[in-house]
C-alpha cells in the first residue's frame, strides 16, 4: 500500500485465484510444443539451395575537399576512406568556380560569390599598385 507521500506506485502481485480457466491447459500445451522444438536444432544462416535476387550496391565514399585563401589560392584534396589519394593540389578558381557548376546550382552560387568577392580585392590591390608604380616612375624622372 503506498501513502500520498510514497512517490512508488503500488505494483500488484499474481495471485493463483486470479489466473483464467483453462490456462492450466494453455500450459500443458506450450509445453509440448517446445519440447519438439527443442528436439529439432535450428539451423543458423540461409536455407541450402536458396539464392538472392537482390543486386548488391557498392558504397563507394569519396570526399573532395576544395580550401582557398585569402591570397586567392585554391587547393584540393581528395581522401577514399581513411586513405589520401591526393593531398594539397593547386587549382585556380576558374577550375573551383566550373567545377562547383558542374556540381549542382546550389553549389555554384556560394562559392561564385566567394571567388568575386576576391576578384574584387585583386583588381583594388592590382590598382593600388598600378598608382604606386607610377608615383615611382615619376620620382625616377625628376632624377634624370
């Protein structure tokens, strides 16, 4: 019996005046039933003779992993399981960019954004310098 401050529930324990007639027969036929059974072992694995129609796919796990820089350098790696196939190949970014189109759309669009992105820092960089040489040049003249 459990009290209101006794979280246990109260469990009810089986009693011989609860069973239901004729489970006594149920019983005596259960039993033989396992007694034959257990005269035949079970056999472990497919019956002899039985052949699968079902086709077999091969996993084949590839990854491919594409990293670039701030520099603007890009390189890949390829790895079959825990194997490397290829390690720190240099491609460009016209290559990620085709590649990633290749790929799938949804791809593409991230990593197009990421490459102008960049391009856009080269060509300020590259005009940058374009000004500083010809400030240079010009030093060079006054010299001469």
């Amino acid at each position: 019996m459990t009290t209101p401050d006794d979280p246990r529930p109260e469990t009810p324990t089986a009693t011989p005046d609860s069973a239901t007639p004729g489970s006594a027969e149920a019983g005596a036929d259960t039993g033989a039933d396992s007694g034959a059974e257990a005269a035949a072992p079970r056999r472990r694995g497919r019956p002899k003779g039985a052949t699968s129609t079902a086709r077999r796919t091969r996993l084949i796990e590839l990854t491919l992993t594409v990293s670039g820089s701030a520099d603007g350098e890009w390189q890949a790696d390829l790895k079959r399981g825990t194997d490397w196939i290829a390690r720190a190949l240099p491609v460009t970014a016209t290559a990620v960019v085709r590649a990633a189109a290749e790929l799938h759309a949804d791809l593409a669009a991230p990593i197009e954004e990421v490459v102008s992105a960049a391009r856009t820092e080269r060509e300020a960089r590259v005009a940058a310098l374009e000004a500083e040489l010809e400030q240079a040049r010009k030093a060079l003249a006054e010299f001469a």
